[in-house]
C-alpha cells in the first residue's frame, strides 16, 4: 500500500459480537491515523478499526457501536519490520497480542454490532482517507470466537481454525483476493495496492 490512494474493499457481509483478528504488518511510514482496516458504514457509523494513533507507532483499536467510541491505546509497531497483531473481543473484554505475548487488556469496552457492513476496507478509513504505507502480508477473521493465550501462540503454526483469511503473498497484482477459507467474500484492490511476496 502506498500510503496516498491504495486500499483493498471486502465484499459487505454480517457480523459482530465476540471476534476476533490476526494481521502481519509491515509500517514504511506512520500516517496519520493510517488504517490497517477499518469495516464500518461510514465515518463513525459501527465502525472496528485497526490503526496507528495519530502519526505515532502506537497500536490503536477502536470499536463504535453506532458512534459511541471505545479506544485503547498500547504497545507499538514496529517500524520498518514485520509486527504480529492478534485483537480479541468478548463482551466488555478486549485483549492486544503484539507478536504472540499480550501487551493489554481493557474491560470496559464493547463487541461491535452484530449487522452487515458495507465498507470493509483494509488500508484506508470509512471516509477514504487514513490511507496504509506499508505490507499487509494477511488478514485474519474469526467471528463468535475468541482467541485465547496459546491460540495467539499456535498462529506462527501453518494450519488454524479461521473462519475468513485473505491472503495478499504471491497473489496476482490488481486482481481481487478470494477468502481462502469459504471462498465466498472477494477482496478487491483499489487504486494500485500491489501484492507482497
């Protein structure tokens, strides 16, 4: 992703409550508020986001049930180098595993709404802006399912139980992205994101 239009758009479907998420990220710079993903209906509509908090390395994880907000802020990513996310939610709980150790729990959060959305977007925010610098080796989904402690450490095995993957190493540069594990929800580039190796 090149920081300044690119982006990839996942085919709207339903979901929320209990989930959670794994990507591999590689930052080449920290835009502002630049976005890993972020699924919503628009700007501050029942958004789940993953991001860099302002143009810092800080780890930031927003869910808005309608545009009521709950952010935490933790740890870093790493600049220039490859970073391990994993992001739980369940019920008020919301855990952050940076590279397969937790680094913060926050229990007075909330799970997104159970609804379709319509943007999923990975690599830039609900209003087409905040836009990714940097590799998104994958993406990682599970809903009803919350990851526990030694889930997060079994992901570096090469087979997992997720119930959407879409994986950008070695596909086809400006062709969409099928979800690995039910086939069923494209995702498709934007404006000249490339695939990594």
């Amino acid at each position: 992703f090149d920081g300044v239009d690119d982006y990839v758009k996942i085919d709207d479907w339903e979901w929320g409550g209990t989930t959670s998420f794994e990507v591999y990220v590689k930052y080449d710079s920290f835009n502002y508020y630049s976005r890993i993903f972020d699924f919503g209906n628009g700007a501050d509509s029942d958004n789940v986001i993953l991001y860099n908090a302002d143009t810092s390395s800080t780890i930031r994880w927003n869910v808005c049930q309608g545009s009521s907000q709950k952010i935490l802020d933790t740890s870093n990513y790493d600049s220039a180098t490859w970073t391990h996310v994993v992001v739980t939610v369940n019920d008020m709980t919301t855990k952050v595993y940076k590279n397969g150790v937790l680094v913060d729990t926050k229990t007075d959060g909330h799970e997104p709404n159970v609804m379709t959305r319509t943007n999923h977007f990975i690599g830039a925010s609900n209003s087409l802006y905040n836009f990714f610098d940097g590799t998104v080796a994958y993406l990682k989904m599970w809903h009803g399912i919350e990851l526990t402690a030694s889930d997060v450490t079994s992901l570096y095995a090469p087979h997992n139980n997720a119930h959407h993957i879409w994986d950008f190493r070695d596909c086809t540069t400006g062709a969409p992205v099928a979800d690995r594990t039910a086939g069923d929800l494209m995702a498709t580039p934007i404006n000249g994101p490339t695939c990594s190796a």
